[in-house]
C-alpha cells in the first residue's frame, strides 16, 4: 500500500494534458499518474494559463494521462514552452466550471507540482490558503545556462525558478539541477525553500526486459526532441565518420521538434544523409509500445545531449539492458556512473564517433557493457513515492 501525506495530494500533471507528446516530463506525469491513480486522495489537476487557477481534469485531459500515448501531428509534434497556451484560451470557458475556488483547499493538503513553472503558477502558489504544503520539482536551468542563446527560454527559466522560491519543499531531480537553483536562488536575492536531491524513477511500467545484448543488430537509437542542446548535428557529423570509414549500421532518431528553425536544420541534415544512401530515420513521435521496442531492438543507445537536468533516455536504455554511449559530466554523469555507459566528450564528433565505433566492433567490451547494465538496480514509481513521502515528513 502506498504511504501517504495527512491530507489530499493535488498533483500538477499540466504538460502530460497539453499535448500526447512521449517527451520527458510528460512521461514522467503519466508515470506517476498510473502510480497514483487508485488512491482516494489523489486529485490530478492542470493550471488554466487564461484564467489563472488550477482546475480539475476532463475527460481529454484523462485520456492524455494515459501511458498508451494518442497519435499527434502537425503543430503537436512542436514541444515548444508555449505549446499550451492558445488551448487554455481557446477552452476558458468550459475550463471556468472547473477551477478550484480558494476554499477547496484546506490545511494538509499538498499541491504537488511536478511541471515547469514559466507561466505564472508562483502567484498562484503564493495565494493557496496557510496550511496548504507547497512541494515543486526543479528539472533543470538549461534556459539560462546557454548563455547569450538563452533568449526567451532564459526567461522562462528565470521565472520558473522564482516561482519555485514560493514553494515548501523542492525535490531536484540531480544534484546539479540543486546546485543550479540554489545558485540562481542567491543571484536573485531569493530567500531558498527547503531542497532535497530525489531522483526520477524507471518511467515504465512492468517486470523489466529480459534478455543478452543484440551486437548483431548494428542499430544505434537516440530519443530526444529536435532542440540545439541535444546535439544531434555533431552526432550525424560522427556517423558519417563511421559511415565513410566502411562501418554498417542504423542510426535511428525518435524525437519531436522544439523550436522550427533548428528542427529544420537537423531534418535537412537527415534528408541530404539518407539521399546518400546512408542508414538514418527519425519519427518524430511515437507511443509507449513503439518506446519500448525501439529500446529492445537496438544494439545500443547514444545521448549526446550537451546539456540535461537528469538524462531519462539513458535510465531507460539501460533498464532494457541496452549499453549508452553518453558524457560523463554534469547530471549526466551521475546517472551513467552506475555502469552501462561508454564514454565520450560529446562536444567533439570524432571522440564521439571513437566511443560509438568501439560498441560497434568491440563484442567484448559491447557484452561488459550489457552485463554492467543488467547489474544496475532501478527505482521504481512506488519507491519513489515512498521516498517523498517519507521526506516530506523530516523538518525542512
């Protein structure tokens, strides 16, 4: 039986709502949804950007929290901050009925909000009734760690960031994500809530694969969004390394497009690729089924990404038992450190390519690395639960 807090858990699954994406935090909310789902006091809800308020969820919203994933197309393949936004205004009017007045709330209550916070939700977090436990969830400040490319996503983050300020507790999903936000916490002047460093559970749900390594597939997946941190043009710069010396093997890319001039680039890197007859396909989204047995059918994964909050592809390749060639430094680091990963510097396409080609011609150490990732123990959504509850117990 699941522990639980004195009072009713809100949770704010508004990402996993707003569109049937298989990107991270959505998955990370359909996860802990079907976690959470059949206790009575559990209330899923979203935030109503047009109307400022949380509300309760539909049956649409329902139906989008559900792990099997709808099918998307069009401008539901962008993963963009503001993605949601025209829906909340295009339904303010049926959403109305559902807002959560102030006095639906009451002291021991927990508003669990394990979403980004761009949009104005500090102010609401700030009015919720006293005695409400405020508890958020800090992914990452990658919006403001880029720099001068930063632009409106630094803004976002920057708000974000204040929002959670407000909040009673913050769980960071790494212990770079915590030193992030304590930092920018102290460049704002900010007083800092209570943190604690819990990492993200396997996401799947079910007995984890069984099985040996497949060297013989020659078949590379990548999962991740058409965004420039996620490095996909030097990873198609290091394939065509491999390609040109002889070497045969697939490279398969699932992910959706986040901001259209970049996913532009990375699709007609692909289409020049693939007109040369080189091995290389990208969907752009794809369901639970189809996640897990691109997972099962790969010989292994790569996770280029320069920057991460916590790096989920690299857990999930390695709950299927499939090895990772991915960066050492960072939040990245500290979930490839367990085993199952081939380094590389993934700023450099030739050290990348070095790493990928090793796996690729290397049965040996390909069979270490498989071991290494079968060895790795797993948190799974119950023990995470368990975990927060538990935390939320001990004095800030």
């Amino acid at each position: 039986m699941l522990p639980w807090p004195a009072g009713r858990v809100f949770a704010d699954m508004t990402s996993a709502c707003q569109s049937p994406l298989n990107t991270g935090v959505k998955r990370i909310q359909r996860g802990l949804h079907a976690c959470l789902r059949g206790h009575p006091g559990y209330i899923p809800v979203a935030w109503q950007s047009s109307l400022r308020g949380c509300r309760t969820l539909g049956p649409e919203d329902l139906a989008l929290l559900e792990p099997g994933g709808a099918a998307a197309s069009g401008l539901q393949l962008y993963d963009a901050p503001l993605a949601g936004t025209w829906g909340d205004w295009r339904r303010r009017r049926t959403d109305a009925a559902r807002l959560l007045p102030p006095e639906a709330w009451r002291a021991g209550d927990v508003f669990f909000c394990p979403d980004l916070l761009w949009d104005g939700r500090g102010a609401f977090v700030r009015r919720l009734p006293p005695g409400v436990v405020k508890v958020g969830v800090f992914h990452d400040a990658i919006g403001l760690r880029r720099g001068w490319r930063a632009g409106v996503d630094g803004w976002l983050c920057a708000r974000g960031i204040r929002a959670l300020a407000a909040f009673d507790r913050v769980f960071c999903i790494s212990r770079e994500a915590e030193a992030d936000l304590l930092h920018y916490w102290r460049k704002e002047g900010l007083r800092p809530a209570a943190t604690r460093v819990l990492p993200w559970p396997v996401p799947f749900e079910g007995p984890r694969p069984e099985g040996a390594g497949r060297f013989g597939a020659r078949e590379l997946l990548y999962v991740a969004r058409l965004e420039e941190h996620k490095n996909h043009l030097r990873l198609l710069d290091a394939c065509e390394m491999l390609w040109s010396r002889g070497l045969e093997f697939r490279l398969r890319l699932v992910g959706c497009n986040a901001y259209p001039g970049h996913s532009a680039r990375v699709r007609r890197r692909i289409t020049a690729l693939a007109r040369r007859g080189r091995a290389v396909d990208l969907r752009a989204h794809v369901d639970e089924a189809a996640l897990r047995a691109a997972y099962r059918d790969c010989a292994f994964t790569v996770f280029p990404s320069l920057l991460e909050g916590f790096g989920l592809p690299i857990l999930e390749s390695l709950w299927h038992g499939r090895p990772v060639v991915a960066g050492t430094s960072g939040a990245l680091g500290e979930v490839a450190s367990g085993g199952g990963c081939e380094p590389c510097d993934p700023a450099d396409p030739a050290s990348l390519a070095e790493a990928i080609g090793r796996l690729l011609t290397d049965e040996s150490r390909y069979l270490n690395r498989c071991e290494e990732a079968a060895r790795r123990p797993f948190t799974r959504w119950p023990d995470y639960w368990a975990a927060l509850c538990a935390a939320l117990e001990e004095r800030p």
